[in-house]
C-alpha cells in the first residue's frame, strides 16, 4: 500500500462546553492505587506538620491501623482527577474552597473522583463563564475521603437544563473533627508551645523550589493532561507553570512549620495571584486572623497565608511594612495586585497564592 494519510481524529478532553447542565455528574476516567513509596515521596517533597500525618505511631494511639495520606495529595489527587474529564478544557484555575478531609486515607487505598456541576455564571463582559464544581474523593469502599469546591474560567457556555435540581448537599468534616478531638482528649502530645494571637505576623524562613523533575513526576502521577505543565517542546523552560495544587500545598507545609505540630488543616478558600514556573523558589508568610479554644489544650487557628515566589522571606522582608488591607477581604488577584501597586511596590509580582485557613493546635 503506497500513498499518504493525515491525521484525521483528535481525542478531546475536559468538560463538553456543548452539554453542560447544573446537577451534572462527570466521574473521572482513572482509579488510583497509592502505595507507601508515594506517601514518602511526596513526604520528601512537601513540608509536613501533621501528627497523623508523620507518625505511625500517633495514629495507632488514635486508633487508626496507619498515618494518614497528607491532606495536600489527596487535594492534589482531588483535583487533578477531575483535570481530564473537566479542567483541561478551561481558561483558567480561579479559586479552591472548603478543601475538607473527611474520612481518614491509607497508603494501599484505591481513590476515585466525581465532579459535580453546582453552578454556571456568565462573566460580567459576557465572553467567558465560570462554573463552581464540586470535586468528591472516595476510596474503595465507597467512603468520601476528601471533598472541595473548585471555581474555573471557561469559555461561554451555553446551559442546558438542569440534570437534577435536588443537588447533595456539600460534605462537611465536622463529624470526622469531632472523632479526632474526642481520641485526642487525654493523649499526651510533646509539642514546643509558641502562643500566637490575632494580629500576629509570621514571616516563613523555609524557602524551596519545585525543581523540574519534581514538577514532571507530579504532573504524570497525577494524570495531568494540561501541557502547559510538562510539554517542554511546546513551551519553553520559563513558562512550564506548576498546577496550583502543588503551589497551595507548598506554601501550606511551609507556613506549618511555625505553627509546629497540627491536626485536621482545612483550606476554607484559596486563589492564586501570578503563576509559579519550574524552579521558582516558593516561600511564605502568614497573619493570624483568630485562634479559638476547642477544648482544653487545643485551640483552632485561623490563618491568611500568603505565598511568595523568588523572595528570602526571613531576610529580605523583616523590615518590610505590610499593609492592612492585605489581611482583610481581597477577593480576588487584581485586589491583591492593586493593594502591593499603591502600598507595596516591591512585593508586586512576587505574591504567587493567598490561603486563608485552619487547624488544629497543641497549646498546652
């Protein structure tokens, strides 16, 4: 046989903007096994300040036959199951929400995802919309793991009638915090106390790249179809982004440290300012919005981090004078972009994410 062909098909991949409807439930193509190597490597990779999280042996005396999956994978995994089936067809990653651990995972577990469409808005210029998700984790069991709400830029999309107007409620993880509390009660922590009050301003020595290879291994391991993350061909060094995912668990591990030893973090919202490429250097600091007592010795602490990308933070901002209104409202990018424009300057550029979120504390 002698001739020529073109190519003639083109597999697609993302959200069918032509079919999208509210209530509709796109389950993610992959099932995941995580083994103990992924739990180390990610370990090796993100900062950790978690007692289930890092301690076989905390967790057997909480009652749990193993350490828990570190709350950023399973956000990780959380969203990148969706990106296939969902997100690699839209602009752009807007906002995460109530990123919420809801039942304790293991290494050996089999994860699989559903995302469930809640809401469609046409965007102010009437050219783009957004569409508020919901992203649910399940292990083999069937059990929910983990859960977020995820807000995305796609093109207009045109919706059809709802699928189901009696949509599930969103997860919450207060039954699960109240079972880690009530194991907790009595157990003897070692923990060096530091006492953090409202208003409180951290600045986060620990600075680390996500290195190229890091960003590759991720990016495979978690099925992530977008190019922009690893097709060196197309793009050139400079403009391989890291998922947000990996850029909020970072800025998370890092702000953790200080914080010392944890328990049940939750991001309540999260959105990101100007994009992190490989071997940007991500730092952190964090203002301490709260801390409220839960019962005696434990106290939850609510944070607004902000993530930094190619600064020292420890040495180049100890005597920088931040503005107030970083850490009340912002609700989105061009917020934080005006506020460092006026009052900021040297920071503009420089600011990657802002987390504002919890946890549990040891305070006594």
């Amino acid at each position: 046989m002698q001739g020529f062909i073109k190519p003639n098909r083109k597999v697609s991949y993302g959200l069918d903007l032509n079919r999208v409807s509210i209530g509709q439930e796109i389950v993610s193509h992959f099932n995941i096994t995580v083994d103990e190597s992924v739990h180390s490597l990610w370990s090796g990779l993100m900062p950790t300040s978690s007692y289930p999280e890092n301690s076989r042996e905390f967790a057997g005396i909480l009652g749990f036959h193993e350490m828990f999956l570190p709350y950023g994978f399973l956000l990780n995994l959380t969203l990148s199951l969706g990106v296939e089936s969902f997100a690699h067809s839209s602009l752009l990653h807007l906002e995460v929400r109530d990123a919420l651990y809801l039942n304790p995972a293991f290494a050996g577990d089999t994860f699989s995802c559903v995302i469930v469409v809640k809401e469609i808005k046409e965007t102010s210029n009437g050219n783009h919309s957004t569409v508020v998700s919901e992203h649910i984790l399940s292990n083999q069991k069937g059990e929910p793991v983990f859960s977020l709400e995820r807000v995305t830029l796609f093109p207009k999309i045109n919706v059809l009638s709802s699928e189901n107007s009696d949509l599930v409620e969103p997860h919450k993880n207060h039954h699960f915090k109240e079972k880690i509390l009530a194991r907790v009660r009595g157990i003897a922590i070692e923990n060096k106390i530091d006492d953090f009050h409202e208003g409180d301003l951290l600045l986060h020595p620990f600075v680390r790249p996500v290195g190229k290879s890091e960003n590759l291994f991720w990016a495979t391991y978690f099925k992530n179809t977008h190019p922009i993350h690893f097709n060196y061909q197309r793009y050139k060094p400079g403009e391989i982004i890291i998922s947000g995912g990996i850029v909020l668990s970072m800025v998370l591990g890092i702000s953790g440290r200080e914080f010392r030893q944890l328990l049940l973090p939750q991001v309540e919202r999260a959105f990101h300012v100007v994009p992190v490429v490989a071997e940007d250097r991500v730092g952190a600091f964090s203002y301490v919005k709260g801390c409220e007592q839960i019962m005696p010795g434990f106290e939850e602490i609510d944070v607004r981090t902000f993530g930094l990308r190619n600064v020292d933070t420890e040495l180049e901002l100890s005597e920088a004078d931040f503005p107030l209104e970083l850490f009340n409202g912002l609700e989105r990018p061009a917020d934080v972009e005006k506020v460092l424009e006026e009052k900021c300057p040297a920071l503009k550029g420089k600011i990657c994410c802002v987390a504002d979120w919890k946890a549990l504390r040891k305070v006594e």
